[in-house]
C-alpha cells in the first residue's frame, strides 16, 4: 500500500513539474505558431499550395485542441471544493492587494491559450468570419472549460479566465488579419 502511495504522489509532482514547464514555454510556442503561420500564409497563397496550407492548418488545430484540453483538464488535481468567482478583475485585486504577481502571470497565460484560436478563427472562416464571431466561439469554449473544470472539481470557475480567454482569442484573431493584410500587399 505504501508503494502505491509513493507512486502516486511522484505522478502528482510529475503533473505538476509538467505544468509549470509548459506554463513557462507557452508564450515561446504561441510566438513560433505565429512565424509559422505568417510564413505558411506567404508560401501558399493559391492553387495547390493552398491545399498543403489548409491540411497543415487543420493538424495544427487539432494538436492545439488536444493542448488546450490537455493544461485546462487533463493537467488538474481533483478538488473537493466547488469553487466560483463570479467577480470581474477579481485576480488584479489580488495582485494589487497581496503584490504577488501569480495571478497576473496566470491571466497573461490565459490569453495566450486562447490567441491561437482566434488566428485559427480568422485563417478558417475567413471571407465569412467577423471578430463578433471570433468573441462568441471564444467565450463558448472558455465558459465550456470552466465548467467542465466545476463539475468535475479540476479547478475553479472563474469570471476573469473566461474574460482573458476571449481577450486571447480576439488579439489572435486581429493579428492574423493583420498579417493575411500584409501579406496580400
């Protein structure tokens, strides 16, 4: 019995040395997504290439949906507390209340979890896609997120995630419209 006790806590600090390597890596990979995706958009403007560059986005998407699934979900410790914070900007009191700057490095990665999306929104449905779009399968898929994270008790559900991850989604989507502009000059 003690053995499966060792086991599990070395998984647990595993899971949680895990998160916070990608935690720290995060912002470095959505920066190399960027380059690749302004290189791909100029490589392949038409014909057959743009077949090469729709099959290359669409694996894209699926490794950042797994990743996503992954960090919010697959990466949390059971709680046996519900918890909601229901309060917008409840994480910048903390920072200024406290002066520790966690909360503030936790809504900084939360928007870019979600700047992927918004580029992957813009790519995919471009000639039909409006930013008001982009907002609202954003905020559908971080309000689905936190509550999967209340009802299985993998975290709290919070007002300020869903805000960050919208914010995320909407500057990726502006950018890639601004690099799709670019590269079409």
């Amino acid at each position: 019995m003690h053995r499966i006790t060792v086991c599990i806590s070395k998984i647990a600090e595993h899971r949680n040395e895990s998160y916070i390597y990608i935690r720290g890596t995060f912002p470095y990979i959505i920066l190399i997504g960027i380059i690749v995706f302004s290189v791909l958009n100029l490589c392949f403007p038409n014909g057959r290439r743009k077949v090469v560059y729709r099959v290359t986005m669409s694996g894209a998407f699926v490794i950042y949906v797994c990743v996503v699934i992954f960090v919010t979900l697959g990466m949390r410790q059971l709680w046996t507390v519900h918890d909601l914070k229901l309060h917008p900007f409840w994480s910048y009191e903390t920072v200024i209340r406290t002066g520790n700057p966690e909360m503030l490095i936790e809504n900084i990665a939360n928007i870019a979890l979600f700047f992927p999306l918004g580029v992957f929104i813009r790519d995919r449905w471009e000639n039909r896609s409006r930013w008001q779009y982009c907002i609202l399968t954003a905020f559908c898929c971080s309000f689905t997120i936190e509550c999967l994270q209340l009802i299985f008790g993998l975290g709290t559900f919070e007002v300020d995630d869903m805000m960050h991850n919208t914010l995320g989604a909407v500057l990726g989507y502006l950018s890639a419209r601004k690099i799709q502009q670019l590269a079409a000059q």
